[in-house]
C-alpha cells in the first residue's frame, strides 16, 4: 500500500511569493500634468528550475512600461514565484505543467502586484488582460523548434 501511494501523482503548492519588484517614475512630477492618454508596453515571461527531487521553482515576470509623448510616465518590474512539488508525472508532462498550469496558478498574483504598485506610485492602476498561458507555451515551442531546425540544416 505504501508503495502505491508512492507512485501517485502529486502537485502541491508548498509557497507563493513576490519575488522581485520595481517602480521607475523618471519624469514625476511634471508627468503627472500630462494629458494625453499614455502608450502602454507589456512584456511577460515564464521560467521554472529544479530546487530539489520533485521541487520546482516557477516564476513569472511583467515590465510594464506606460509612456505619454515617449516620456516614461512609469516603468513597473515585477516577479511573482511559486514553489510546487511535483511528483511521478510523466516527462513528457512536465514541461506543460511548468509552463503553462504553474504559470496559470502564479499570474492572478503578479496582476494584483502590478496593480498595487502602479495605484500606490499616484497613477490609475494598470489591469494586466487575461494570459492563455497554453497558447503562449505552444509559440515558444514552435520557435525553440524552428531554431533547432534552423541550427541543424546549416
């Protein structure tokens, strides 16, 4: 009985935490008398590492950059990370469960971190959309793919 339990599938939260963040307002105050409607840059990125057997680390990151007339009202850099045990899953899972159902898990906390931040500096909050986090996994696989086709056929 014991040995079964040992070979059952597990995925645990064991920590969700913020990891990083900044808050850049190189223009304040004379920014705040701006009018026109700012530009607003979004960048996000998905990484994971191995800590332990069966303990990984996962991590997702957004710069947010708002400018108005290409003067940098702010620049917001946040990672919000996760620590999941992941146990007696399939290899061929792993990667999605890394890339896309942590990430899933993560985001909601990073938007909220964003948000904060962003209210907390004097400007209206910053409401970062939805993430098809299966969509995003499947782009960066099709290029790591093309990549690896391309190194291979020179």
């Amino acid at each position: 009985m014991a040995d079964e339990q040992n070979t059952n599938p597990t995925f645990q939260i064991q920590r969700v935490y913020l990891k990083e963040a900044s808050l850049e307002q190189p223009n304040s105050p004379a920014i705040f008398l701006e009018q026109d409607a700012p530009n607003v840059d979004v960048q996000l990125g998905v990484e994971a590492q191995n800590l332990a057997d069966g303990i990984f680390e996962v991590a997702v990151s957004a710069t947010v950059t708002t400018k108005v007339n290409e003067k940098v009202m702010f620049l917001v850099e946040c990672k919000q990370a996760a620590i999941f045990e992941i146990r007696n899953l399939p290899q061929e899972q792993m990667d999605g469960v890394l890339g896309v159902a942590c990430p899933q898990i993560i985001y909601p906390y990073l938007r909220g971190n964003v948000s904060d931040i962003v209210t907390r500096a004097g400007f209206p909050p910053v409401h970062l959309s939805e993430i098809n986090f299966q969509a995003m996994y499947e782009q960066q696989q099709a290029q790591r793919n093309a990549q690896t086709g391309a190194s291979t056929v020179q």
